[in-house]
C-alpha cells in the first residue's frame, strides 16, 4: 500500500479474473472516483472545441467531487479555458479590427473616387497648358490684349494649384490607408501571439490536472499490473483499514513464461554464492519427501545487503521447469513458500569423508 486508509471499495471478489489496468480497490478518501474517472476520460479523449461559456459548463461542469487538491487544479484549468474562449469571442481588438477594417474600405472608395477626379484634372491642365500657349503666341502678334493673357494665365495657375492640392490630397490618403492596413497587421500578428499563449497555458493546465490526477490515482487506487486471477492477502473486505507497505493483493498471471523466485540468504558465507550453481526447492505447499524438489539455478545476488535485524541478501533464481525430482508435475496457481538449497560446490563422496576426518584432526 501507498498510504494508511480503509478500502473503501472492492471491484472484485477473491478468484475473479482481471484484466491489466483494472481498478481492484479505492481507498477512503474525500474525492469521487466516479467523477475523477469522468474527467480524465474526458480530458485524455479529443473532446469538442468550446465556444461559449456555456457550452464550456456543459462539457466540463462545476458540480464534481474532486478534493481539495485537484478541485484547484481543476479550477486553474476552467480558468484558462474560459479565457481561450474569451480571446475567440467578440471583444474590444474585434471591434477595433472592424474598425479599421472599415476605415480602409473608406479610404479605397475616397482613392477611387479621388482618382477619376484626378484623371478628368490633368485632361483639364492639359487643355489649359496648350491654351495658354496658344494665346501666348496671339499676345506675342498682337491679337490679343495683355489683359485678356493675363486672365487665361490665372486661369492655368487656378487649374494648376486644384491638380496639385488634388495629387496631395491622394498622396495622404494613400498613406492613411497604408498605415491603417499596418495597424490592422500588428492588431491580427497581436491577436495571434495572446491567443497562441492562451492556448499554451490551457496546455499547461490540462497537463498539470492530469498529473494531479495521476497522483491521486497512486495514493487512492489500487490497480492490476497485470491480467491474471486475484488473490486476497489478509483481506476481509470493504471498510477494513489497511497500513502502508502491506501487501492487500496479489494477481497470479495466466502466463508465465519464466518462472523467478527469491531467496534471502545470511550475509555469513554468502561470498561464495556464484551464478549458475544449482538450487534444489523444498515448497511448504508441496512436501518434498512425497512429492520431491524443484531444480533450480542461481541467477543473480544483490550487491548491498538489507539493514534489518540480521543482514542479509537476497539472491534470485531461475525455474526452468515445475517437474519436481520425482517426476510429478506441479501446478502453481499462487505464491510459493519454501526453502532453497543452493549446490556451493559438487565434490565425491570420497572427499565429503575427507572432509569430515579433516574437522576431526583441526579440532
């Protein structure tokens, strides 16, 4: 266990089989699971786009049990949300955009306007260009008074000064719908960049919900690794308290394709403990003067021993086969207990009396 609790619910009874992943239990505590599920299905899955506050309600609504923990991430998360949506909605850059928008469709048409006034002014400064050539040279032979030249130059003058207020007047208009379509460039490259971060710190808040809900997940759900049959390991049932690091249940996998076992061994001569070297299995739950022993080999020992009372190592086996020594086949539906003879060292017989004669004479 992760944590001291009572088990407040119990998905399935002792042999039931289970899939890898499935809940098995779920420890008292303030939150739903119910609605924790609820929400991680709907924030792991490609849950429709929000448009509205409303609708945001709807697919996400206020009213679940979550915690204290993560009801404040959740919150952080709606937050973030609803301001993505604000960004999307009708607000003040919406206006203004519009604004200029209409701004530059006003300009255009005052251009276009401007620009057949434009036209019909330098015909008009054309004509009056060669009109007052021509008088010119009716002055220069005395057909017509100086007064009346005189007239038809002001007149050019006045047609002269309209074409160039004319040109201005285009020039600035030109340069007001260029900088209003400037404007309206930086308000949508603006918009863009809050909009892209708003949806960042939705990102980040979704994601940090979803580690939320995998930490309460880790204190408060006890699932399967694997699929396999479920054992109780001294449990009753619901509302039964429980300590942390006790073991509540064990899965017994349909399949085993190795079979591993552990052995703990004294720290005093365990230094000559070696790979390969043959282990014989005596299991509590097989006699072995009836039914024979396990041939087993060694696989690895632990480099560190434990801290406990009497140090320790633990050294890893492999069973490669469950035909005991006596030719009957086990069949294994639990774990195991026993003990484990491990082979140091294969000598004759000759020398095993050697070696008795041999503590004689020492002592």
């Amino acid at each position: 266990m992760k944590r001291d609790g009572n088990l407040s619910t119990i998905y399935y009874k002792p042999g039931d089989s289970i899939l890898a992943g499935d809940i098995v239990a779920v420890l008292d505590n303030p939150a739903s699971q119910k609605d924790i599920t609820f929400l991680k299905d709907r924030l792991l899955k490609d849950y429709p786009v929000v448009l509205s506050p409303d609708t945001l309600l709807t697919e996400f609504p206020l009213n679940l049990n979550l915690g204290i923990s993560l009801q404040a991430a959740y919150n952080r998360f709606l937050e973030e949300y609803h301001n993505l949506i604000l960004e999307n909605t009708l607000g003040y850059n919406q206006i203004k955009k519009q604004g200029l928008l209409q701004n530059i469709d006003n300009q255009v048409s005052i251009l276009n306007s401007k620009q057949e006034e434009f036209q019909l002014m330098e015909k008009s400064l054309s004509i009056s260009t060669e009109n007052i050539k021509r008088h010119r040279q009716l002055f220069e032979k005395g057909v017509i008074s100086k007064f009346d030249l005189e007239n038809v130059e002001l007149e050019f003058t006045e047609r002269n000064r309209q074409y160039s207020l004319l040109k201005q007047q285009m020039i600035q208009l030109q340069a007001d719908k260029d900088r209003a379509k400037n404007n309206l460039e930086i308000l949508r490259t603006s918009e863009e960049r809050k909009l892209s971060l708003q949806e960042a710190e939705l990102v980040f808040a979704q994601q940090n919900l979803l580690n939320e809900i995998s930490a309460w997940e880790y204190k408060n759900i006890i699932k399967s690794p694997v699929a396999g049959r479920l054992s109780y390991n001294q449990v009753w049932g619901e509302h039964q308290n429980v300590e942390e690091g006790e073991v509540v249940f064990t899965i017994v996998p349909y399949m085993r394709k190795d079979l591993l076992a552990k052995c703990i061994v004294p720290v005093q001569n365990a230094g000559q403990i070696s790979r390969g070297q043959k282990v014989y299995l005596k299991l509590d739950n097989y006699p072995y003067r009836e039914w024979g022993m396990i041939k087993a080999r060694v696989n690895s020992i632990s480099e560190v021993p434990s801290r406990e009372t009497v140090p320790s190592y633990v050294v890893y086996i492999d069973v490669d086969s469950l035909v005991t020594s006596y030719g009957k086949e086990l069949n294994i539906h639990q774990e195991l207990i026993g003990t484990a003879e491990i082979v140091l060292e294969e000598v004759t017989l000759l020398k095993r009396i050697f070696y008795q004669f041999q503590q004689l004479w020492t002592t």
